[in-house]
C-alpha cells in the first residue's frame, strides 16, 4: 500500500528519522500499517492464511501440559509501568464515578477501582487479550460484557483472529463465553437499557480472508444464543453500534466493507454505510438522505443522549482520507454535512479510527477521534483542539461521565488519559500494555533492561525499577544493544532499518530491510557487528563503517504494494570461531560462512520452507547450532526448532512434543547446552532438560501473550522476556547441579569437600576429547576457567584453586564438546 501522510505527519516523520537518540516526549505521530503485515506474514508464510484455530488449540494443549508439570521459572514484571500501549474502548457505569474499564489492543482489559489511579487487569484467564469494545449492562455495574479481536485494520495486534463475546457478572473475577468465535474481531457491543437480554454485536470478521460470520448479530436470552440480524456480504462487516436511549428498539448500525491481504487493501465500498432499525433490529433500512453514495470507508456513529433525534457520524473515503462529519436532527431521517473549514481533523488513514462521540449533556458539543482529536462546541460550525496540550498520538476511545461530566477519560495509542476539569488539563493513568518486540539486558549492569515498543520508541531502565524507565529513540521500537564492556557505546533502531548508535553509528544503505532488523555484535569483540538488510554486512569500528559480505541471502522476491519481503531476519556469530556466521531470512533461507562471508553455504534445503525467526549459535561447539521457526502445520509434519551438530549438514527436529505454535526466540543454558534450552512461542515460554525430547511450558506469572523476544545473562543466569502486549518480565534460571553424564565422561567427582585452599576434580574420560572445567559462584556467576585443553582416555584429575574465595557455596563445571557432563556444588571453608 503507498501511504499518504498529511503535511504535518510528514514533517513529524521525518524530524524523528534523523535526529539519533532524540529525547522528544511525542513519539511517531503518523501509522503504519506495518506491524499486522509483520506479524502475519511471519505465521502465514508459505500457505498465506494463518489458522487461529491452530493458535488456539495450542493454548488448550499448553494448559493440559501446565497442569502435569513443574513450572521451573517463577517470572517477575520487570516494566515499564508508564508506557502503556493502544486503548480500543473505555467505559463506566452511569451510576458509578469511580469504577472504570479500559480495553486493550493486545492486553486485555483492566479495571480501576478509584478513578484512574489504579488498574488491575481481569481478563487474564480468557483465551485472548486481544479486546475490540466493551459494553456494561445498564442495569448492572458489574455486568460486563468483552468483545475480542481488534477491529482497527492495519494495527500493532498479533494476527490472530478474537474468540467472540465473553461475559463477566461480577465485575471480572469469572467469565463465561456467550459463542460468536468465528466472528473474528468485534467493533461494537451494545445492550438494550430496557430489556438487558437484548444485545447487539457488531463483527467485523476475519481480518486476511472473507467469511460469512460477520455483520450485526442479536441475542434475546442474554448471549446464550444469536442470530444474525444485518448481513451484507463476506467482505462487509459490522463496525459500530448506536442504540436509542429512550426507544432502544431503534437501533442504528455502521457496515464496513474492508479486503485485507498482504499484497492489496481495500477499506471500503458500497457495503460501507449507515442502517436503522425501528423494530430492534427484525428489519433494517440503508440510511441516505444527504449522506455520501460512493467512495465510502470507515464510518463512526454517535447518538445524543440528551437530545436522541440528533447524530452525528465520522466520515473516510475509501484510501482512509478524512471525508466529512455529518449531523442529523430528525432521528436520522436527514442528514447534512458540517463545515471543515480550518478544521484540523489530521486523518489520513480513517480506517484506523472511525470513531465520533457527543456529550451527553450537550448535543452541540462533539469529539472527533483521530490522529489528533478535535471537537465543536456548536454544533459543528467550528473546530478547534481538544487538550491544547499533546498527549499522544491516534485515539481510539471516549467517555464522558454522564453524572459527573467533567470527568472524562480518553484512550488512545499512549493509554488512558483523564481530565477532571471537562478538558482543561489531563493527567496519564498507564498500566503496563506495552506491546515490545525486543528485550536487551545490560552486561555490566544487568537490573538494567531494554527494549523496542510498537508505536512508543525505544525505552530503557535507568535505575532497575519498574517505574523509572525513560524514552530515549523515536519510532516503532526494536533492536537494542549496550555494549557489553563500555556502557557509554549503545544502539537503538526504528522500523525498517533505522539503526543509530550513541557512537554516531547507522545502519548500511542497502535495497530493503525487515521491519525488525536484526544486527548483532560479534561476541569476541563488540567493535565487531553484523547488520542483515537483504545481505548481510560487517563493521569493525562498532558500526561506524560497514562492509558487504554475502549476496542477496533471500530468494530476491522484494514483496510488493509496500510490503517489504525477502531480507535477513535473525544474525548468530559463534562464540567458539571467529569469522562463523549464520544467518535466516524471511523466505526460509539459513546460510552459513565460516570465514566472515568469503564463502557461504545455504544449509537449508531439507528445513521446512517457513519464515526463520532465529538461528542460535551453539556456545561451545562451533559446528552446533539451532534454527526456530514461525508458521503452522499445513498437511505437513514441520517441526518448529532444528538442531545441527555438523554446520548445517543435518538437521533434527528436537521440538519433541512442543504444540503446533510458533516459535519466536530461544536461549540455551551455558548450563547445560546440549540439553537444556528455553524458548519464546506465542504461548509463552517453554523449556526443555533433556535436548527436546520433552518440553514444559514455564509461564507462572506470565500473562497469556505472545513472548516474541528472550535475553539471558549468563553471570546473573537472569533471563528477560519481551511481551506483545504486558511490557517485559524476567527470572531466574534454576541452577543445574549433579551429574548429567554424557558419552565420554563419567565418574565425576570433587575431593576433600569442603574446600580449604584447594580441591580436585575427578573424573573418567573414556575418549580422546576436548574438555574445559570453570568456576561458578552459587548464583551462576561465571569467575573463571580453571582447565581447558585436549585429554586422553583414562583417569583425569584437574586443580582448582580455592585460596583467595570468601566463604560460601561454589560450583564447578565439567564440560565437553558436545555439552555439559556435571555441575559440582562444594563448599569453600
């Protein structure tokens, strides 16, 4: 899709694109329509659908396997607390003037007891967090009713269709499913005020494929069962909902003609239009009179509460283009178009907004919602900002209390903001629905944690707090990078390749780049990078300058209608041999070279053809390494996670019996590495003890969100997870002791302990291999090798020198090449 910004949306863009590391409090102010196509593509590659019935069924899978194993990691929420992320919806009950809900795009929906200062989230145990709209029963404060999957096309939400309608009588605490799974994504709920049996949803469908299940449905008995009330094609949705207050068997409804695929976009058409139904919805009517025949996108709907025959709706042409506001003062009978006269609206992508609310004690005062929102006070014969102060960009949401109307809470892509004043000042109420792409622990300083965010920038901790996080690159999020012995050197990147380093580092000119680039240092020496466009380049002045060292790595197809395709996805370097690189691309493509890129081997053509989100270099064996990958099983028997012990001669699939999900990142153990690894899925977060033969899922704590990035710091043996949607945890990986004998070494053990000045270790090496010993503080601190060399066949014995160790518990490490033979605890005296 070309993307047209407005003047100011262009400057805004181009201001953050080349100021390095700038510390402006407005991040990107314009939307792109890339994150869904990133997501998608990753899990719809090669068949081009994604199945969320399989995504599903593998959460079912990770819940049976919860329940029949131990869950070794206990996860902490490590922050930020005030970066928030997208609001789809907020409400509150009439009756009420503290208890607010919020909906999330992908972080479910949280509630405030107290007006904003504190949030819980309560949708945790429901199958998705992705939430469209909510609706409260009016007759009922703690009737709750949530609407899932993100109706706005073209966002930051994970691909994935919703589950449908969900219920909740107790102000959150249970929930019970009222059906409509199929629907995909829901735009509007409504409940009738008289009779709270009655509700309206209006369903937008699947986002990437046409379907009958979507339109406007009705229940009668309370969502045990639906009908559908409005349909007017596959391609045609139900987007909005009004519902007359004092006669709420008129009920007006919105229709959104939208076709989605990763190659084109249409957001609209003749479907796009207005109803009316005067008999709760048995029959309905197109509304036309004075409103727009053709060339019609999204549309927004409000009625006045205080006065109901006056409405008002939003407008956008088909490419998404502001078109007008519209008002009528019959009912809906009639309709005419307002004046946007030097008005400053700021929409050009309507398809992401489509929303319009009216005060409900002034008929004549109107909000608009967009990039910016803007609002009348006369009935729409002129316009002016809202705030006067830049809170954050796109808004979503609206509500205005009806017994207290000059509290008010927005919801936009920053969060929730709330003025007590009718507007004259607002205060941020965050909570942690922080969508990141990345994670990057500080090596020297690890309580020090950051990362990329989908429309938020860059953040980091400065002090290790959940709370004291600052905002240091603009954009879409991704890569960071601290160097790991000079903490003054660091790198940040925005979306497509906008890599820049505090060094006055940048990224390569090259033809395309992923909207998540990787690069990487090398791990001999930080001066050394690797940055993946296409091809893949190196820099040995910490990316400063910058080499090409291969070809095109992908199958060359560039993607098309602005949907870049055909780069580097993930970049490993070994630990063990300089110069030994790998790297996966997009279109399923793993190379390797093991002189820095003089030669390269593609190694991938027995792997299945799927999107490579890593490839991980073994720590200890230069021939080792492991592949993940996206995507679903398409009447074939894929494995998710490959593992080579010959430089990509071989591969096996070592995801034992992982559930049919995508994999996204994976950490092995220096513990333990031939068997002991964790990894990153859209179901959380899983590990393995015994080389993939049996996985467990370890999530306690953890809310139920795609975990798309993991970073581990071997000294602290601390690992941090990036979420899509909660912000980052982290915890502790559980130390690794007794013998895990493996081929060619036995019998170990260490003598005397406890340990004066020094001890021995022992063991049987029945084969002419390579073996290192090292020395571990309780805590998985590495402090030393004490040993590294060939030995022969036969009995060993190596020192370890304990003069100079205060008092405490120690371990050592017996390694081999192909992996970790034991872990002795001893005690230092």
């Amino acid at each position: 899709m070309k993307k047209k910004y407005t003047l100011l949306v262009l400057l805004a863009l181009l201001f953050i694109a080349t100021v390095p590391f700038n510390r402006v409090a407005r991040p990107l102010i314009g939307k792109s329509s890339s994150p869904i196509d990133y997501f998608w593509a990753q899990r719809a590659f090669p068949a081009g659908k994604v199945p969320s019935s399989a995504f599903y069924d593998a959460q079912r899978h990770v819940a049976r396997m919860a329940n029949n194993r131990d869950n070794s990691l206990q996860w902490e929420f490590a922050g930020p607390t005030h970066v928030s992320g997208r609001i789809t919806d907020v409400t509150m009950h009439p009756d009420d003037t503290l208890t607010i809900y919020a909906a999330s795009a992908s972080g479910g929906v949280w509630k405030s007891a107290d007006a904003g200062e504190n949030w819980t989230p309560i949708s945790d145990q429901l199958p998705t967090l992705s939430i469209g709209d909510i609706a409260l029963d009016p007759s009922d404060p703690n009737t709750l009713y949530v609407g899932t999957g993100e109706p706005n096309a073209g966002g930051g939400s994970l691909a994935y269709d919703g589950q449908g309608l969900f219920k909740t009588t107790d102000g959150g605490n249970t929930w019970s499913s009222l059906g409509l799974a199929e629907t995909g994504s829901i735009g509007r709920v409504v409940v009738n005020p008289e009779n709270p049996n009655r509700i309206f949803v209006a369903a937008m469908g699947t986002l990437f494929a046409n379907n009958a299940e979507r339109g406007i449905f009705r229940s009668d008995d309370g969502g045990a069962s639906w009908s559908k009330s409005l349909f007017v094609n596959d391609s045609t949705g139900g987007v909005d909902l009004a519902i007359h207050p004092l006669n709420p068997d008129t009920v007006f409804a919105v229709t959104w003609q939208r076709v989605r695929r990763p190659d084109r976009r249409v957001y609209g058409g003749p479907g796009s239009a207005i109803w009316r139904s005067t008999d709760g919805g048995d029959t309905w009517m197109k509304l036309q009179n004075g409103l727009p025949a053709s060339n019609n996108g999204r549309i927004g709907i409000d009625i006045s509460a205080s006065d109901p025959n006056v409405m008002y709706a939003i407008y956008a042409d088909i490419t998404g283009f502001f078109k007008g506001v519209y008002k009528s003062t019959d009912g809906g009978n009639s309709w005419t178009q307002l004046s946007s006269d030097s008005n400053p609206f700021y929409s050009s992508f309507g398809w992401w907004f489509g929303q319009i609310r009216v005060h409900p004690l002034r008929p004549e005062e109107v909000f608009t919602l967009g990039v910016d929102w803007v609002k009348t006070t006369d009935g729409g014969d002129s316009w002016g900002d809202v705030s006067g102060v830049y809170l954050h960009a796109d808004y979503h949401a609206l509500y205005i209390h009806p017994e207290k109307p000059a509290f008010q809470v927005a919801g936009n892509d920053g969060g929730i903001y709330i003025s007590t004043n009718a507007g004259a000042t607002w205060a941020h109420k965050p909570f942690p629905i922080t969508q990141f792409y990345t994670t990057e622990i500080n090596y020297l300083y690890p309580e020090l944690l950051s990362g990329g965010a989908q429309d938020n920038g860059t953040w980091r901790s400065t002090q290790g707090g959940i709370d004291d996080w600052e905002f240091f690159n603009g954009g879409d999020g991704f890569v960071t990078l601290v160097n790991p012995t000079d903490t003054s050197i660091y790198y940040a990147a925005s979306q497509y390749g906008g890599m820049n380093g505090s060094n006055g580092a940048s990224a390569p000119l090259s033809a395309r780049y992923n909207w998540n680039t990787p690069y990487i240092f090398a791990p001999q020496n930080p001066n050394i990078m690797y940055f993946g466009a296409e091809r893949l380049f190196k820099s040995t002045n910490g990316g400063i300058d910058w080499t090409e060292i291969s070809d095109d790595l992908s199958n060359g197809n560039p993607g098309q209608n602005g949907v870049v395709f055909g780069t580097i996805t993930t970049i490993a370097a070994s630990p063990q041999s300089a110069g030994l690189v790998w790297a996966g691309t997009d279109d399923g493509n793993v190379w390797v070279t093991e002189n820095d890129g003089d030669d390269w081997q593609k190694v991938s053509a027995v792997l299945p053809m799927r999107w490579v989100t890593r490839v991980v270099a073994d720590p200890f064996d230069k021939n080792t390494a492991m592949v993940c990958l996206s995507g679903f099983r398409y009447f074939d028997q894929m494995a998710h996670l490959y593992r080579t012990t010959d430089l990509g001669q071989t591969w096996q699939a070592v995801d034992g019996d992982l559930p049919d999900v995508p994999v996204n990142d994976l950490v092995i153990d220096p513990a333990n590495p031939g068997s002991a690894w964790y990894i990153a899925t859209d179901a959380g977060v899983f590990e393995t003890q015994d080389g993939g033969i049996h996985w467990s899922p370890c999530n306690a704590n953890l809310p139920k969100v795609p975990v798309v990035d993991l970073v581990f710091h071997a000294p602290t043996r601390s690992i941090a997870a990036a979420t899509y949607g909660r912000a980052m945890y982290r915890a502790t990986l559980p130390l690794v002791s007794g013998v895990h004998t493996l081929p060619g070494l036995q019998q170990v053990k260490i003598s005397p302990n406890p340990v004066m000045e020094s001890a021995m270790i022992t063991f049987q090496n029945t084969r002419l291999q390579y073996v290192t010993v090292e020395l571990y503080s309780h805590t998985g601190q590495y402090l030393r090798t004490v040993f590294s060399g060939e030995l022969p066949p036969g009995e060993q014995q190596v020192s370890v020198w304990a003069g100079g160790l205060p008092s405490g518990v120690y371990l050592t490490a017996v390694r081999t090449a192909s992996g970790t033979a034991s872990w002795e605890k001893w005690v230092k005296q």
